[in-house]
C-alpha cells in the first residue's frame, strides 16, 4: 500500500518557484518513493527527518508509518540544503 504524499506549505511555495524540469524531476521522484519511502529515503542525523534527492534538489521528509503519510516540509538546492 503506498504511503499519502502531504505537501506542507513551505514545500510548496518552494515547488512555484522551480522551473519547469525541476518541478518534473522532482514530482516523478515523489511519486516513486510513495509506494516504498524506506526504500528511497535517507536518515538525517540527530533529528527525526529524512532526505530524498532530486537531481540537484533535496527535500526534507517526516515519515508517520502509522498514519501511512509522508509529510514533505522543505525543499532546498542541494548547495543550499544544509546551512
């Protein structure tokens, strides 16, 4: 069963901003990791967050498996990502 993609408000305004290959690139990632976010995510360390990349964006994920949601808080430019 594949996980609800949220899309917080920070993520998407970040999202408008992007061209339009970007906005592509990373919905495409997106939708692959809901069948499987485990599979496609990277731990962060000493938080409860996750990392996905996108070409040459990153974006901050919270995971509930409970919930079977995906919460998608931030989206950065990987030189940007994190400062």
């Amino acid at each position: 069963m594949a996980y609800l993609v949220i899309w917080e408000p920070e993520a998407q305004a970040a999202m408008r901003k992007l061209d339009k290959a970007a906005i592509e690139q990373i919905s495409k990632k997106v939708l692959e990791m809901a069948g499987d976010p485990h599979h496609f995510l990277s731990k962060l360390v000493g938080i409860p967050l996750y990392r996905l990349r996108a070409g040459d964006y990153r974006l901050f994920v919270l995971i509930l498996d409970s919930k079977k949601e995906v919460h998608i808080l931030r989206i950065s430019h990987r030189k940007n990502a994190y400062k």
